[in-house]
C-alpha cells in the first residue's frame, strides 16, 4: 500500500539538518578542488610527466644551479625543438645540466686513465704510443658533449622515419573509421590505442590527452600536434585536417584521399627498397663472397711458393678480421632498410 501524503510540501526534504549537512559537503568539496588530487583519466588519454633516471636527478641537482647561470636558452633554441618532436621527457636546462656533468666525469675519467697510461708508458719507454693515448683520452669530452648535444635531433629524426613508415597503414585505418562517420576526436582516441603503428600511436595519444585532460578543443590539439610531430608527412597530414575542417569542407573525403595517396607512395617506395636490396644482394656476393675466396686461394699459392711470413699474416687478416666485419655491415645495413612494419 502506497504511504499517504498529506501535502505537497512533504513529497520534498526539507529538513533544516539535512540542509545544514549538504552546504557543509559543498563545502568541503569547494575547498578541496584547489588542494591536489587525483583524476581518473579516460582509457586512452596519456598524461605527459617527467621520468629522470637517479644519475639525471644526481646531474641535475648538481649542475642546474650552474646552467640556470651561464646557459641561456635562446642561444640554441633548436634543442628545446629537438626535445620535444623526440618526446624525451626533459626540460632544456636539465638536460643542459645532465650532459654538461656527464661531460665533466667523462673529462675526470679521462685524465685518471690519461695519468695511468702515462706511468705505464713512461716506463717501458713507448713515446709514440704515449702521444697517441693522450691524443685520444682528450678527444673523450669533447665527444660524449657533441653527441650528446646531438641526441635529441638523433632520436627526432628517428622517429619521423618510423612514422613515415607507417603512415599508409595509419591512413587506411583512420579513412575506414571516417567512412563510418567516426568523429575525428574519437578517431584519434582510438589510433592512440593502436600499438601497431608505432610512434604514429604516441603522437594521436598527445593529441588525445590535450583534449581530454587539459580540455582543449579538437582543431587547437591537431594544430599544435602538427608543430611538434618530426614527420613531414603527419605535419602536412594534420595541417591539412584543420584546414579542411576551418574552410568548411568535409574530413572523409580528404582521409580517403590521403590514404589513396600514402598508399601509393608506400608502393614505390617499396620498389625503390627492393632495387637497392637487390643491388646489395649482388654487392654481397662480389664483396663478401668472391672476393675473400679470390685473395685466400691467392695468399696461399704465394706463401707456399715463395714461403713468405707476410702472406700468411695476411690471409689470417682475411678470414678473421676482414669477412665477419663485412658480412656483419651488410647485416645491419640490409636489417635497417628491411625493417617490418
């Protein structure tokens, strides 16, 4: 049996206590929003924090004192650039300060070795060697700073091949979810869970967190996506998406277009590859193959008629050094132009 009510009012909870505990709840809840907390972020949605290793931490608590002194960003601003398109997770002056003190230890290693080298060679007499050793230990700074230095630009570059190896296939999978009328914001949600595209994969997740997380709008997150990306392909991709969208015009057109057209550079390139695979084949076979039988059936017909010790040197100097060296160049050369995708 339904309970009576005797009027309109009691159908609504207007006790004075239960309305004195919800304003203290409020309250409470107003004053935690400016306090830290956490947030469930959506799947999908990939927060950008700072991973230092515990010797970056170490470089950093020691030099960054120094580098906020002495170094000033503006004098290399392709670094900060460089940092970002290769989502090494540093600020400039900490990585300033981490290869600043790695190039320090380098330089005291270098002279505890350096003073080493010297007493040994200082007593067996070797002076030639002696110049060579200090020659050579004091290049060891000079190196670990420029390649260090050069890092970022590395790893940037790096991974803009990686994503125009991929691009066609990305393509394939962003024009089959446009031609269901995907919006492009899930669209980019769901390639940024798509591992199979590699660094194409890390970039849709940027776009996706600056959308999700930081609340930013769709078209702002691609055009900011498409100024940090290191690809050439996926800059003009992205670039192309906004101004589509900004001029009026429809985006699954263009995403079948663009995949049409990936798809066709996907295949000549894969023929230019197999053109210098094949030349590499026939290379290997002159170069590590012929070759090495040529001068060993060579070297030993030498050494066996006029029994001299130089040939035999040098036929160990063709098996041992010379092949492996050269089969293992043509490996990594053929590995990286043969990569999967």
């Amino acid at each position: 049996m339904a309970p009576r009510i005797d009027s309109a009012f009691d159908r609504f909870d207007t006790k004075l206590e239960d309305l004195t505990k919800r304003k203290v709840q409020k309250k409470e809840e107003d004053t935690r929003k400016g306090e830290p907390h956490r947030i469930k972020l959506p799947k999908g949605v990939i927060p950008y924090h700072e991973t230092l290793s515990p010797y970056q931490k170490l470089a950093r608590r020691i030099m960054l004192p120094i580098v906020e002194k002495r170094y000033k960003s503006s004098e290399n601003p392709k670094l900060e650039i460089d940092l970002m398109k290769a989502h090494m997770k540093f600020r400039v002056e900490d990585y300033v300060a981490y290869v600043w003190f790695t190039t320090i230890l380098g330089a005291i290693i270098a002279a505890v070795v350096g003073v080493l080298l010297i007493v040994v060679l200082a007593i067996i007499r070797a002076q030639i060697y002696l110049y060579l050793a200090i020659g050579g230990l004091a290049v060891i700074p000079v190196a670990i700073y420029f390649i260090l230095m050069a890092m970022p630009g590395i790893n940037a570059s790096s991974r803009a091949k990686n994503i125009d190896k991929r691009m066609a296939y990305a393509m394939s999978f962003i024009s089959a979810m446009a031609s269901a009328d995907v919006n492009v914001s899930v669209i980019f949600k769901e390639l940024s869970k798509q591992k199979i595209y590699g660094e194409i994969q890390k970039e849709a997740q940027w776009i996706t967190r600056d959308a999700e997380l930081l609340g930013t709008d769709i078209l702002t997150c691609i055009k900011e996506g498409a100024s940090r990306t290191p690809s050439l392909k996926f800059q003009e991709f992205l670039q192309g998406v906004v101004t589509t969208t900004s001029s009026g015009g429809q985006l699954k057109p263009y995403f079948l277009l663009k995949a049409e057209q990936y798809s066709k550079q996907n295949r000549m390139d894969q023929i230019k590859t197999l053109e210098v695979l094949g030349l590499l084949a026939e290379s290997f076979v002159v170069v590590v193959v012929a070759m090495p039988l040529f001068l060993i059936v060579m070297m030993s017909l030498m050494s066996m008629v006029g029994n001299n010790a130089s040939s035999v040197d040098f036929l160990y100097f063709i098996v041992f050094l010379m092949v492996p060296m050269s089969q293992v160049g043509f490996i990594v050369v053929i590995q990286s132009m043969a990569e999967e995708v």
